[in-house]
C-alpha cells in the first residue's frame, strides 16, 4: 500500500457516486416526468421513491464509507438492471452506448464492493 492509496480511494468512491447522486436529485425533482418515463418503458412509476432513495442514500453512503460494499452492490444491481430495462435496443446505437455505460460502471461498483472503502472511511476497511 502506497501513502496516496486512501486518497485515490476516497477520491474514486466520490467520482463513482456524484453521478447518481445529481440523478437521485433531479428524479425527485421532476417525480411526474420520471414516472410516466419508467411507466412508458414498463417498469411502474410507483417504484420512483424507491429508486430516488436508493440514488440518493447509497452515494452518501459511499462518498463518506459508511457500509461501502452493500451501497456498492446495490448500485451495481441498479446499473446492470437498468441497463436492461431501459437501453436494451442494440439497433439504436445511442442506447447500446449508454447498456455499455451501465455495465461498465456496474463493473467499477463491483470492484469497490471487493476492494473495499479504504482508510479514509467511515468504516476504514
């Protein structure tokens, strides 16, 4: 372990979480919209606040490393499932970017999931 590990860490959990950190935000901003978008790809709007909290809570919870692997399987699961539900149209080459997106940053969620938060954490693991 290199002195700059913990940071690098720290700083890697906040990269892999701002993103849905900012989403989980707008989503409860824009509720009706989001909603009737999940409901038009088949997926019930009801589940919105679900989805909200798991966006908003599992970030936090790995920006500051508090239980660090479960926030990151959680999210992880989010991605891959995502992926399927909403960019699963390889015609449309848009869509098979953004499956590929959520793959791949499923794959970085799995890898924290293993790897752990780091010293500079909550539960410095």
């Amino acid at each position: 372990m290199t002195a700059i590990d913990p940071y690098i860490k720290a700083l890697g959990r906040i990269l892999l979480s701002l993103m849905f950190l900012s989403s989980g935000v707008q989503k409860a901003m824009n509720y009706a919209g989001t909603s009737q978008y999940m409901e038009k790809n088949g997926v019930p709007g009801g589940l919105l606040f679900l989805v909200i909290a798991l966006e908003i809570l599992a970030p936090l919870a790995i920006i500051i490393g508090w239980k660090t692997r479960w926030a990151a399987l959680a999210l992880a699961g989010f991605c891959f499932l995502s992926a399927l539900l909403f960019h699963f149209d390889f015609g449309d080459r848009t869509q098979m970017i953004m499956f590929m997106k959520n793959v791949t940053i499923a794959g970085g969620f799995l890898v924290l999931a293993a790897a752990g938060p780091g010293a500079l954490s909550v539960d410095k693991d």
